[in-house]
C-alpha cells in the first residue's frame, strides 16, 4: 500500500496520553516516511465533519517531542458519534437527510488521506469502527488505525490502555492533599470521587498508588499524625454490590476510633439505584449524545455522602473528584513507553495497510497486534478477584466484595 497523507483525530474525554500519542506518530512517520503529508482534524470527529484540519509543517514535525512533555490533546476534543444523525443535525455538523458516515468518508476522500489514526476510548474506537466499515462496503481505499484511551482501562480486549497507569498516579497525588483535610473538622467524612463510569478499575489502583505512598511516610501518633487517620477506608467499585447498611456499621466503628473516615467512589458505584430514584421521582436523567447519563450532573459522590454521614455521625462532609486534575496530566514514565510502542507499531500497521485498533489481545496472548473493530467494545469490568485488589481490601478491613448483579 502506497500512503501519501495521514490524518490524526483523538476523541472523547481527555486521558494523559493523547498529546504524547500525537507527538509519537508524528516522530514515528517522520522517522520512517517524511515524504508522507501529516493532517490533524481539531476537535476529534466534529472537525472532520467540519473539514476544520491543522497541517503537520516540518517545524511541527522537528519538535513534535514537546508533545510528551504535556497533557491535554493539542488539537482538540469533542464527543462525536457518527451515528447519532439527530444530535449531528442539532449541533449544525451535518444536514437534515444528510449521512453522516458518508460525509465523513467524502470529507477524508476530499482531502486526499489514505490512512486516518483515531486516538480515543471504546466510544470512539467503536465510532471507528463504523466508518471503517462504511469505507469497506463502498470501497473507500483508505485505513483506519485506532489507538485505545481511556483512563478507565475498560476496552475490550485491550490489556492496558493508555494514559490509565498516569490518571491512577496523579489521583493518588490529589488524593494526598485532600485527605490532609481530615482534621480540618472533627468527625471528617471526605469522598473521593474518581472516575470509572462502568470500571472500578481506576478507582482500584488510584486507592492501591495512594497506599503504597502511605508506605513511604513516617508517622508520628503521638500528635496526631497517624498512618490510620490517612488511610482509605473503604473502596466501593462498580463492579461490586453495596451493602451501605453494613458498611455504614463498620465506618462507624473507624469514624469513632480513628475519628474521620475516607471513601474512594468510583463515580459508577450506585448509578443504577440513583437514576432509578430519580425516575421514580419524574426527574429527566441528562445523558450525552453516545446514550451516557451525564455524572458530574447526577452527582454520585454527593449522593454516597448523604447516605452515609448521618449514619457515621458524621460533622463535616467534603466530596471531592479527582478526574479533571488526573485526565489531562501528561503521561508518565510507564504510559510513555506504552504509547511509544503503540504508536509505533500503529504507524508500522498503517504502512502496510493493516487496519484494527492497536493493543495487547487479552484474547490472543496479550500480543501487540492490530484488533478487529468489530472486536472492541467498551464497558470491560474489573476482575474483582484480582490479587493486588483484594490484598488492598483485606489491608483497609473490608470484606471481600460480592459482584453487582449487573455485571
């Protein structure tokens, strides 16, 4: 296959790899094909839509290594879905009667690209995967090569997706700050609230990075600064049912011997049981334009602190979330060399035509290969089970978790 023009588009919601998944194609192509032209549609899916692109320029091209440096995505996000034809026709992006899909194809087709590099979760890999196969059925010659990104490490069958093992640490380090509030009143309930809409999995190992910073500290009981005081207390994950009349006896037990009890939520914890009162009570339930009810606007780390602080006798309840501060950080060590073996052999697949998202196969050894987009989906639930998980539990005292009955 000959590739003369590549276009990039990262989509979704924000994870700490997406400016450094940019600047890695980027030096990956420049590395193997200079000669071959570089695109960056801004605003993920809305600007090809839109034909709103950015030109790679040789300058771009020499310093595209600031771009591990930082976090963000440089050249924009959206939540897009090619299928929701009424939200696109709402929002201006296509006419009324006007497909989608095909306009996105004669946009790509117009602008003379022969491989298109999504950079996003499972919503954007599955919106991928529909214009990959509306490009095959109308015989589109151009590829599309997805890379997987989601914070909450939930992309069916990807191992690991990039950008989750950063959000994890920069949780644990927001987490410092705010469990350092804990004697800012007597009897402290404090929530923290993190990200994982269907997946505990970022929850989990926010809580586990945390504690193993908790492992470094020297403490000094005797005026106060105990390792118990700023320990997690309780881990609530969606994958888990909740016995909030049972956890509340044992928070109880920690709130009056330690004197303040700490939560990490998982923001999907409980969603079921809140919309359902919500509805019960004729309430609309907002939802984005991929189906999503819209957390932040249902609040669930309110709604935990509510069911638990008159029962742990609480005085004085924060709920804080972490997820803006850990989605746009810049990756880490770890995630640097995921993203720099991704893009390489993303770059690797686009030259010889290979189509599929990039990750390790859970399915297939763990191999690095490109997967099927029919193959992905979102949603993967985290493996209670899985050892590191259940030591934190047994290490805070709490009891081993039964799985929710949806999952």
């Amino acid at each position: 296959m000959t590739v003369r023009k590549v276009a990039l588009l990262t989509a979704g919601g924000f994870a700490p790899c997406l400016s450094s998944a940019v600047g890695g194609l980027i030096e990956r192509y420049t590395e193997l094909a200079p000669e071959v032209e570089i695109i960056a549609y801004r605003h993920g899916y809305q600007g090809l839509l839109s034909g709103d692109s950015i030109t790679v320029t040789p300058e771009v091209r020499a310093k595209a290594g600031l771009l591990h440096r930082f976090g963000g995505s440089p050249i924009g996000n959206s939540r897009v879905k090619l299928t929701n034809v009424k939200d696109l026709v709402k929002r201006g992006l296509v006419a009324e009667g006007e497909d989608p899909l095909k306009a996105a194809a004669d946009r790509l087709t117009a602008d003379g690209v022969d491989v298109l590099h999504t950079i996003g979760g499972d919503d954007t890999n599955t919106t991928a995967a529909d214009l990959a196969a509306f490009l095959a059925k109308h015989d589109y010659a151009l590829t599309v090569v997805g890379l997987p990104k989601t914070i909450d490490n939930d992309v069916i069958p990807i191992r690991q997706s990039l950008g989750a093992w950063t959000a994890a640490e920069q949780g644990a380090q927001f987490a410092r700050n705010i469990v350092g509030e804990h004697n800012s009143g007597s009897r402290m309930l404090i929530v923290h609230e993190v990200m994982g809409r269907h997946c505990g999995w970022l929850t989990a190992a926010t809580a586990r990075s945390y504690r193993e910073w908790l492992d470094t500290q020297q403490w000094l009981p005797e005026i106060g600064l105990s390792r118990e005081a700023w320990d997690v207390h309780a881990v609530y994950v969606p994958e888990a049912e909740l016995d909030i009349e049972g956890e509340a006896a044992r928070l109880r037990g920690v709130m009056d011997t330690v004197g303040n009890v700490t939560i990490f939520l998982s923001e999907g914890a409980g969603v079921e049981t809140i919309v359902a009162q919500l509805e019960a009570s004729g309430a609309e339930v907002p939802r984005d334009p991929f189906g999503h009810v819209r957390l932040d606007d249902i609040n669930p780390g309110q709604w935990f602190a509510k069911q638990f602080a008159a029962q742990l006798g609480a005085e004085k309840v924060m709920v804080q979330k972490s997820g803006y501060y850990s989605r746009a950080a810049a990756a880490n060590a770890e995630d640097l060399r995921l993203i720099k073996s991704m893009t390489d052999y993303a770059v690797d697949c686009a030259m010889r035509g290979e189509p599929g998202v990039i990750g390790h196969d859970e399915e297939n050894g763990d191999r690095l290969t490109a997967i099927a987009f029919d193959r992905i989906k979102g949603g993967k639930a985290f493996d209670l089970t899985t050892p590191w998980f259940t030591e934190l539990l047994d290490g805070i005292g709490q009891a081993a978790p039964t799985p929710a009955a949806a999952h």
